[in-house]
C-alpha cells in the first residue's frame, strides 16, 4: 500500500486535483468525471508541470497585486461567532455544490469509496517532511517542530520561525548519528552551502558573458556587419586599434580609423558617399533594427512571462479558481468573491524590488524560475543592444537569483526550507553585481545593504566567496576581449585638492535633486500615464513608441547615439591639453578661450537631457531593463560639465588663491573625476545605497585615490534626496506595484494609536466547542479565502473554565487546512468530526505517516485528527502592548502572525502579517 497522502514528503499534488476534492466534499459525485462531463478538465489540469510557476490574474478594479488588503476598524469582542471576515459573508452550507455523480450508479459507501481509490489518486505532500524514523523517538524526542507546513502559496509570507527550527532539527538528528556513513553525510550537509554558492558564481558569469558578447554583437548590427564572420561584433571584429592611450573596448568600437573587415550597411544599401541618401539609409538601418531589437525583447516578456500563464502544484486550490483551462461550469461552483490580482511580466524591469519583497520573507511562485532566467537573459541583450536608455546591471541581480533558485530546488536542504534557500538567493544577488560592474566586495555590500532582509555573518562569507568565484570566471572569460575585469578603468596620475570638495559637494547636491525628482517623476508617470491610459492595454506599442523617440533623438548625437556603458567610459576618459583628441573624447584642446570650451560643454548637456528625460519614460515598460547605468551617464554628464568648467576657470584667474595648490600645472583639473564624483552621486540619489556604491565605483574605476571625494559625494546626495522625497527608486516601485515589504529600516511615529487600533477581531475562528466536520470546515475555509485572505488561518479555541471567553489552544492555516481536508479519506467523509487537541506529538504523528496504511487501514491512526498541522506554540501578545513591540515581532522575528489576548490570557484578535503591513501603509500616508 501507499503511503497516507496526508503526511508524505515530496513534491505537491495537482492545484487542480485539490480544489476538486474540497469542491466534491458533501456530494454524491465520489468518483472522478466521465470524459464528457464539463468538469472533466479539473482532472485534465493533474498532470501540469512541475516547474515553480503561479497564477495571477488581471484585477477588475484596478488595484495592483492584491497582497495588502486595505486596514479595517477593529470590531467588538462579540464578532467571535461571527461568520463574516473583513466585511464578506459566510458562505452558509455551499447547497450550489450538491450533485449527483455523473456515472449515473448512484452514490457509494464513503468508507468503501476512500480505501478503492488510495492506490489511483494522486499523493497529496506537505512542505515538512517526516522528522524521524521508528528507531529515532527515544534517541531524538528532543528534535521536534510546532506542526506540519505545507507548501507556501504564492503572496503568502514564509514563517521564519517554523524553517529555523525545522532546520535546527535536521542538523540535530545529523549530528547524533555516529557511524561513518553519518559522519560524512553530516560533513556533506555542511558544505553544500558552499558547493552551492560555488554552481550559482559560476553560472552567473557564465550567463553574464554570453549576455555582453550577444549585446555587443547586435548593438554594432545597427551600423553594420562584419565580413569575415557576421556573428563578431565590431571591436572582435576589427583589427585592435588604440587611439586614445588607452588598451579598451571601447576605444577601438569607436574608432574613426577605416576597418575593412567591416562593412557599413551604407556600403550595402548606398552606392554614393556623403550623399543625403547615405545619411537616410543610415538612420534607417539604425532605426528599423532598434525597433527589431525592442520589439523582439518587448514580444518575450510580455507572452513568456506572463503571470497568467504560470502554473504551480504549491499553489493553493482554492485562491486563484480561473485557472487556464477550467470550464465555466467548474468555476461557477466557485466563491464569486476572490481577491484578484493584476497580470504581472516576470522578465520586465529591474527585478531587484521583487527580489528584495522574495528575500523580505513572501513567495512569488515563477519569479525566478527557468522559463524567467532564459526570457530576461535573452531580452536583457536586445533591449540593451535597441539602444533604449536602460542598463543591464539590476537585471542581471534578478538573473543571478533565478539561477540561485534553481540550483538549490535540486536540493532537500534548501527545496524544503524556504528561510535556507532565502540565504542562497542573497550570495547570488552579490555575484549579480560581481558581474555587472567587476566589484565582488561592492556586490557583497550591496547584497547586505539594499537587498537581503536576513544577512547574519555564515551568509555574509557566502555572498562574498559566491562573489569571488563570478568575478574570478568572468575575468577568465573575457567578455570585453581586454583583459580587463572592470569597465572603466581610469588611469588618473593626480591627486584631488582640497580646493576641489567645493563643486564635489555642489555635484553631490545634483545627485540629491535629480535622484529624488526622477523618482517622483518616474513614479506619478507610471501610476497616472502607464497605468491609466490606453498605454495600459498596449505594452508593445509603447515600447514601439519609445523606442522610435530614442532613436530620433539619439541618432545625430554622437554622445547619445553611443551605448550607456560607452558614453560613461569616455566621460570618465582622462585628457591632456594639447595632446590631440577625438570627437569621442570628450577633450577641450585650449580651455583658455570659452569659445573652444562652450561647443563641448553644450553637447554633453544636450546628452544629459536627452538622458534624463528618456529614462524618465523607459523605466518601466515591458522589457527588461536596469536603472544603474542610465544614471551614471546623467552624473558623468553633469560632473564632466562642471569638470570642464572648472578646467576654462583654472586658465582664466591660475595664480589665484583657489588655485595656487596647482602650482601653474596646466592639467591641474582632471574632467574625468568630476564625471565619476557625479556619476555616483546621481546614482545615489536615485537608489539611495551609500557604502556599496562607494566600494563598486572605487572597484569599477579600480582607484581608491578618489575615495574622500566619491564618498563625500555619496553621502551629500543621499541626504538631499531623503530631505525632498523618502523612498528610492526601488521602494517607490515596491508602493507603486503594492507588493508585500516590510521595510525594516523606516521608523514610525506611533502616536496614540494603540494595538485595539490594528487587531483582527471578526477573523474566522476554528471553536472546539461546536460540532466541526469536514464539510464546516470545507466552507469556513471558502469563507476565508473568498474574502481575500489569501495568507490567514484559523485560530483554534476552547471555552475557557469560567465560560466568560475563550482561550486559544493553537492555530492552523489556510493552507494547512486545505491540504488536511483534500486528503483522500477525509475528503469522502464530510459528516465526519474533526478533531484538534493538545497531547500531540509530531515526532510519532510524522514517524508512523510511512506505515499509516499498513496498520489496519488506518486504524491506529485517525485521519480526522489535524493536531499535526496544528501551530501549538503562536506568538502572542497582550491587548496593552506598545506597537512598537508588534513592530519588532514581525522585523525581528518574522512572524507571519501574533494573537493579542487581554490581560487574563482571552483571546481578542489576530494581526497578521498583510494587516500590519496595510496599517503601516495607512499610517504612512497619513503622516
């Protein structure tokens, strides 16, 4: 026989299959539907894939995720027995759902029904697997957990607890065990974290080089192609040619020496040279393949990654009743109030909030799954290569992540501990930015300060090892073909004066201004123009749209016609008076006379408008796109303008005071470190990171002269910026999208609020002094996920001895109810009482779940007893506690849920995780 499906690990029976169990229960249709019967496609859905996908759908009125329901007034103490939950009814006794079977023989005995089908359904697992074997009670009786989880539903939040002592657990009985076998299964379990981290470096770097050389080569497709082999891109393509002292990419892909190997689409199109034709077909060719480019990206995101299409057996059954595929018929037995959620494109944007709301402790099933790793690695290098004003360094965080995810699925360890997979997700967002910028220390301290949400000190050597190992095979890869790690290596031979801190801290104020307006900006044009026009409806038009705006802008200047990461390596280039120059270079022969000065200055300006104001647009639409680089180049702009000025005042008044450290040095004033004070202070004004982005601009630049003055730079513009708007960036898409995070670094003002002022009192309640069977508790459960509480439970209580309240002996989720009454026995018998107490033991409970159908049919084991999913340890708190302890209790300890209770232990109420983050929101917006 089987094991019971009610307690064996592994992978997660059908959505499908469940939902058709809990809607079966308390009818005579026992069996599964014939072939014509228009419910049969329940049981077509059973065989879906495994992958780790979800099912969102677009919501009618407007509202974003659905994930933080709006804060309700708490309600009397006398809402105990009530049936409603946060304002919806109860459904009464589901009579909609009574049918006969389909087969036409009639009903059969439940008993017999239950025990004929065990050896044909399909097993039900919980997310917890068994702790202990027969043998291990006696020796392991102190290795124990608080109740079985089962799998996280999509935008439910983990419990942090429950995975540490589940982990704890495991390590324990590892560690007693003393034969060999055991030693090294005990020295494996210990460096597999390590052998993981070790896969994540490797193949961050790996898909991080196939990304560059792929975004090169269609990039320089723009302009043409290469004779001898079309895949090369043009710097591989063309012989190494340095023109401006310095062994880079970029100085050969913009090179004015004549390359014959390359050949111009000019060439091909154009008979005559400098004609008006030659400039058309230029700018067409230009033009039509970036509109290829972007709509090849725009058409991946938005059909391979849409939320609608991604399917999970982790998914609750009854949360999201409009799968793919479900007749009409099936959905109508449905709840018809479920809280809806807006269709999301996993592959567009940054991804860096959704992987910080990932690491916060909330489950977003598919995000980082493989169909999302190919589809944002693929349309990362057209969007980037289309010349739309993005970059690639926040995707390829949510790359690294994905790949992060998928190596530890292949892992009991991590599979089965969501707070331990947590742990790998944050080493690979630190060999994300390895690879984006060539900085494994500034990615490890990026990881720590604007990503993860847990970083003790075991995950913090991880993160940088994990680091190192991606640095380390992008350098031996090579993706520039230099040589060279880092992108923008500068080779500045002096010094910064003291005279210099003056405009570093004007550049610094810059930042701040332009970092909190393009916030802002960016903000009320996605919430009132992308989300609230015809362009809502139309994703690809806009890109189509932008992207033609970008090209008709960019292509006659040559500063903005070049990629980001090129503009921002030439406006950190070094020049030297009277050394000659190129047009790419930024360089100003005689800074004596503003006329020779002024034509650089106005180009550089133009570029940084053009910049600011098309990324203020492109930021957000669907494909994939980063935010890092497009803000470097409008601060390099800004700093090699203020640079250069400085450069033509130095000439003008050299024996003045100001400048009397230069010593009549013609180059005292280098326009290169002004570009790169600049380029930092604009980006941290924008994502508000401070140390790591100190310690990626000192690895990018591979300099720490300029430390003083980039840090100085830094710490200005953050605190401009927090002065005139609070959230970056990356906390304003957060708000924006209503996505479930919990900001453990904002204070709160509590006031006079009090925690009467947040408690849940008319939640749905599980009493063990009424008659609870299968089917009541079958309907209480519609009743709670049909009102949009999708991440709540069921407290459990019992009359308290004085009868003047009730005591709360336990608590049991939504997910936990619904795999315990979709089991195959329970199921069929929806008369029979069900059963919680408090003389359970998960140790024998889980070490006899593999001989549950071999003693007798079940008989020393009752299937009706749910203690074992029962939390029998909730966090509670009394009614004249200070909010700012709740406050802790979510941060700190990443409580899903705490129970108030008065001052004689009573229960009152329920605040879980979503009601406190909705009240944060409220109270925010109120202050």
């Amino acid at each position: 026989m089987p094991p019971s499906p009610s307690l064996t690990p592994g992978g997660p029976s059908s959505t499908t299959w469940r939902r058709e169990r809990l809607l079966r229960i308390g009818t005579n249709a026992q069996t599964p539907p014939e072939p014509g019967d228009p419910d049969a496609s329940f049981f077509d859905q059973a065989d879906l894939s495994l992958s780790e996908h979800t099912s969102l759908h677009t919501s009618d009125n407007g509202t974003s995720y659905g994930t933080i329901p709006a804060r309700r007034r708490p309600q009397s103490k006398n809402s105990l027995n009530s049936h409603s939950h946060r304002g919806v009814s109860h459904i009464p006794s589901l009579s909609f759902l009574n049918r006969t079977t389909s087969n036409g023989s009639g009903p059969r005995s439940p008993s017999i029904l239950a025990f004929s089908r065990l050896s044909t359904q399909r097993p039900i697992s919980a997310y917890d697997a068994p702790l202990l074997s027969k043998d291990d009670i006696e020796t392991d009786a102190d290795a124990k957990v608080n109740g079985i989880r089962v799998w996280y539903s999509s935008f439910s939040s983990i419990d942090w607890l429950h995975d540490a002592i589940k982990d704890s657990a495991r390590f324990s009985r590892l560690r007693r065990r003393k034969s060999i076998r055991s030693r090294i299964r005990l020295v494996t379990d210990k460096s597999l974290g390590w052998f993981i981290v070790t896969i994540v470096g490797l193949l961050t770097a790996v898909v991080a080089f196939l990304i560059v050389r792929g975004e090169q080569w269609l990039f320089d497709t723009k302009d043409g192609y290469c004779r001898e082999a079309w895949w090369r891109a043009k710097q591989f393509c063309c012989p190494e040619t340095d023109v401006l002292g310095a062994s880079f990419v970029f100085a050969r892909r913009i090179s004015e020496v004549e390359c014959e190997a390359w050949r111009p689409w000019t060439d091909v199109f154009s008979q005559s040279k400098g004609s008006t034709g030659e400039h058309v077909v230029e700018y067409m060719s230009y033009a039509l393949i970036a509109l290829s480019l972007a709509l090849s990206s725009a058409l991946l995101t938005i059909y391979l990654t849409n939320s609608t299409s991604f399917v999970t057996r982790k998914e609750s059954g009854v949360l999201a009743p409009d799968f793919p595929g479900v007749s009409s018929g099936a959905k109508n037995r449905l709840p018809s109030v479920i809280n809806k959620r807006k269709v999301m494109y996993y592959a567009a944007g940054s991804g860096i909030p959704e992987v910080k709301t990932i690491l916060s402790g909330f489950v977003i099933h598919g995000y980082l799954g493989g169909r999302v790793l190919f589809t944002k690695s693929v349309g990362l290098a057209l969007s980037v290569a289309s010349g739309l004003s993005l970059g690639k360094e926040g995707p390829l965080v949510h790359i690294a992540s994905c790949i992060g995810n998928i190596i530890s699925r292949f892992f009991g360890k991590y599979e089965n501990n969501e707070a331990k997979r947590r742990e790998i997700l944050s080493a690979a967002c630190a060999a994300g930015v390895a690879v984006a910028f060539g900085a494994p220390i500034g990615g490890t301290l990026f990881s720590l300060e604007e990503v993860s949400y847990f970083f003790p000190p075991k995950v913090m050597w991880r993160s940088f090892f994990c680091a190192m190992i991606a640095a380390i095979t992008l350098k031996i890869l090579d993706p520039f073909g230099t040589g060279k790690l880092v992108l923008f290596q500068v080779t500045y031979a002096k010094d910064w004066h003291a005279y210099e801190l003056f405009p570093f801290i004007l550049l610094g104020v810059f930042g701040g201004l332009y970092g909190a307006y393009f916030s802002k900006l960016n903000f009320r044009w996605s919430k009132h123009v992308r989300n609230k026009t015809w362009l809502k409806s139309h994703p690809i038009a806009e890109v189509l749209l932008i992207t033609t705006v970008t090209s008709a802008l960019c292509f006659l200047n040559p500063y903005t016609r070049m990629g980001g990461t090129e503009l921002v390596y030439n406006l950190f280039a070094e020049c030297r008076t009277g050394s000659g120059h190129t047009q790419s270079s930024l360089c100003v022969l005689d800074p004596s006379s503003f006329a020779n000065v002024w034509p650089v200055i106005r180009a550089v300006l133009v570029a940084m408008l053009v910049k600011a104001c098309l990324t203020l647009v492109t930021f957000g639409i669907k494909v994939p796109a980063g935010i890092f680089i497009p803000s470097l180049g409008v601060g390099a702009c800004a700093g090699r303008i203020m640079g250069i000025f400085m450069q033509w005042l130095q000439w003008q008044i050299p024996g003045s005071r100001m400048f009397r450290a230069c010593h009549g040095d013609a180059d005292c004033v280098i326009p290169g470190l002004y570009a790169m004070v600049g380029a930092a202070a604009t980006l941290s004004g924008v994502t508000r990171t401070t140390v790591s982005l100190a310690v990626i601009m000192f690895e990018l630049t591979n300099t720490l002269t300029y430390a003083v003055p980039v840090m100085l730079s830094v710490l200005v513009a953050k605190t401009v910026a927090d002065a005139l708007e609070p959230k970056g960036i990356y906390d304003l898409v957060i708000e924006l999208n209503q996505l479930p995070y919990l900001d453990t670094k904002h204070e709160y003002l509590w006031g006079s609020l009090q925690i009467n002022d947040v408690t849940s009192r008319d939640v749905e309640v599980v009493r063990l002094d009424k008659h609870n069977t299968v089917k009541s508790l079958r309907d209480q459960l519609f009743s709670l996920t049909a009102s949009g509480n999708d991440d709540g439970g069921f407290p459990i209580l019992r009359n308290d001895n004085d009868g003047d309240g009730m005591r709360m002996i336990g608590y049991i989720g939504a997910n936990e109810l619904e795999h315990a009454l979709s089991t195959c026995i329970v199921a069929d018998e929806a008369d029979a009482e069900v059963h919680f107490h408090t003389t359970y033991s998960h140790n024998t409970v889980a070490s006899s779940a593999s001989s549950f159908m071999e003693d007798t049919l079940g008989r020393t084991q009752d299937p009706f007893d749910f203690s074992a999913y029962m939390d029998q340890a909730p966090l509670t708190v009394s009614s004249n506690s200070p909010l700012e302890m709740i406050h802790q209790f979510f941060v700190k300890l990443g409580a899903r849920y705490v129970v108030v209770t008065d001052t004689e232990g009573l229960y009152e109420g329920v605040i879980d995780k979503k009601t406190w983050l909705a009240f944060l929101a409220d109270l925010e917006e109120k202050s």
